[in-house]
C-alpha cells in the first residue's frame, strides 16, 4: 500500500513537473515571439521614417541663401565723392554648385538706403546682375530700376514727429529698404552651374547703407505640399513606406516558409490541362463527324450494290427467256 502511495505520487509530482515546465515554455516562446515582433515593428517603422528623412532632404531644396554685397567704387583724386560706379563680386560657393538642377529660383537684392537729399534728388537708378560660371562664362544677365518711396513734406514732418524719440534714442533710422526682383525664374543649368554674381548699380550719386542678395526656391507641386504641411506630408509618406515594406517582408517570407510549390507553375499546368481537355473533346467531336459521313458512305455505297444485283438478276431471267424464245411483250 505504502508503494502504491509514493508510486502514485512520484507520478502525480512528475505529471506536474512536465506540466509546469511546459507552461513556463509556452511562455516563455510567447515572450520570445512577442519581443521579435515588437522588436521587428520597431525596426521597421525607424527604416521608414530614416527613408523618409533621407528624402526628405535629397527632395527638397534649401529655400534661401542669403549672401552679403560689399560695394567698391574708385575714388576721386581731386574732388570727393565717386568717380565710378559702385562694383561688388558675390561667391555663392567654392564647390562646384549650390543650387538644384530643374529648380526654380528667385535672385532678389536687397538695398538699405539713407532718406537722404541725395537719393530722394537721384530718382530712379539701375542695377545690373551677372551670373557666371566657375571658369567666368557669362550664363545670364539682368537689370533692374529701382528709386526711393515718395513721400511728402508733410508726411515726413509728421513721421519724424511721431518717431523722434526712438529716433533720438537710436532705435530708429530714417532710411528704406528696397528689394529688387533681379531674376523671377532662374534654373540651374548642370552643365555650367552658378558660382558668382557680379553686381553694379549704374550711379556716382548714390548712397547706399548695405546691400544683399537673397536666393529663394520657388517651391511647386510636390515639394511645396511637403514644405507647407510638413506633419501631413510625413505621416503620409513613413505610412507609405511602411506599406511597401511590409508588403516585401510578407513577399519575402512566403517565398521562405511558404508553400513549395510554384503557383505560377500550377496556373501554366491547369492552363495546359484545360487547353488539352478542349482540344481532347474537339477531336471526339471531329471523330464522331467523321464515322458518320462514313456510314453514310457505307448506306449509299451498300444501296448501290443492290440495285445493281438485281439488275443482273432481271437480265439473267431476260436471257433465259430468250433462249427459251418466250419473251414478253412490254
């Protein structure tokens, strides 16, 4: 009895042994499968917003490039004042290009002027730009006119009343900005990509604080939506791209852990049985025509026979008759 006892128990111990350890390997398998799936969606959605920065910044262009204008003059030897007009070169770049190729841009040049007697006196001047290329090739020229803002006595009366404390404390100046449109659309061309720019304002007379130019990308269709709506843009795009590989990993494991068998193969094999089968029944179809065209071969050749035997017989029974000199009148 005491032997059945522990033989019952030993047993009863081992069958929750095996149990218990079985459990604790079902959970530890849904662990494991749970954290390579964790781990692998991970991996997966940093691929795709890594691919969408990536083009993100391949795509789209820098907007501006904003380079200083230093203008040079010849001085006068025996009077003040300017005895050429102001001159400045700009280099945009030390590499071979900055700007995208296929990618319109807008060149603008900004001037700082002093309200002064001399520019108001001045009225309108131009201003000449030249694009070239690294080995000096002129690509493309352009002027533009350019004056200060009118404004009345009375107006600029009252304005520097308005504005005579910040301008006494220094926190205003009477001058204006102007901005000149020196090229609307320019494209880069790869082959002679710009480098520098050429600048020169046609007057002796003029006064001029500081000038700039400012190089801003004319975005349109694709690059200006992902531009204007950056969030929108990006939730769509890391979406997509986890779609496309989602879709490849599924394509990738069914041709690893699914079905050996090509479907393509069983599609072109039933193709072929069904091709086979038609042409099988098209063949039975021929054959069944066929043997009845040759029983009725057969009727008529058979109903030929007989009517010729029994003509023989009627011309057999005629010549006996004769012979018998018995013949019956018609």
């Amino acid at each position: 009895m005491k032997n059945f006892v522990s033989q019952f128990i030993n047993r009863r111990t081992e069958l929750l042994k095996q149990r218990s350890i079985k459990e604790l390997q079902n959970v530890w398998e849904k662990i494991f499968h749970s954290s390579m799936l964790v781990l692998l969606s991970a991996s997966v959605l940093w691929i795709s917003i890594f691919l969408y920065i990536a083009f993100y910044y391949t795509y789209i262009p820098n907007i501006s490039h904003v380079r200083p204008v230093h203008l040079k003059f010849n001085a006068c030897d025996e009077q003040k004042g300017v005895c050429s007009y102001p001159t400045a070169h700009v280099q945009l770049t030390k590499r071979h290009q900055l700007l995208m190729v296929g990618q319109p841009y807008k060149i603008l040049m900004h001037l700082e002027m002093p309200e002064s007697p001399t520019n108001i006196e001045l009225g309108m001047f131009m201003v000449c730009a030249q694009l070239k290329d690294k080995t000096g090739d002129l690509i493309s020229h352009s002027c533009r006119s350019a004056m200060l803002h009118y404004r009345s006595s009375l107006l600029i009366t009252l304005k520097t009343l308005v504005q005579a404390p910040f301008l006494i404390l220094g926190g205003y100046e009477e001058k204006q900005t102007l901005t000149l449109e020196l090229f609307s659309e320019y494209e880069e061309d790869q082959n002679h990509p710009v480098t520098d720019i050429y600048i020169e304002v046609q007057s002796r007379f003029i006064h001029i604080y500081s000038a700039s130019i400012h190089i801003n990308a004319a975005l349109s269709g694709l690059r200006y939506v992902m531009f204007t709506w950056p969030l929108l843009s990006a939730v769509l795009g890391i979406s997509s791209n986890l779609i496309f590989i989602v879709f490849i990993c599924a394509v990738s494991w069914w041709q690893l852990y699914g079905p050996k068998e090509d479907l393509r193969s069983l599609f072109f094999y039933g193709r072929l049985r069904s091709l086979a089968t038609s042409d099988e029944e098209s063949f039975f179809y021929k054959e069944d025509d066929d043997n009845d065209i040759i029983n009725l071969n057969n009727e008529d050749s058979s109903s030929s026979s007989d009517n010729e035997y029994e003509d023989a017989e009627a011309s057999k029974q005629i010549s006996t008759l004769q012979s018998l000199q018995v013949v019956p009148e018609n």
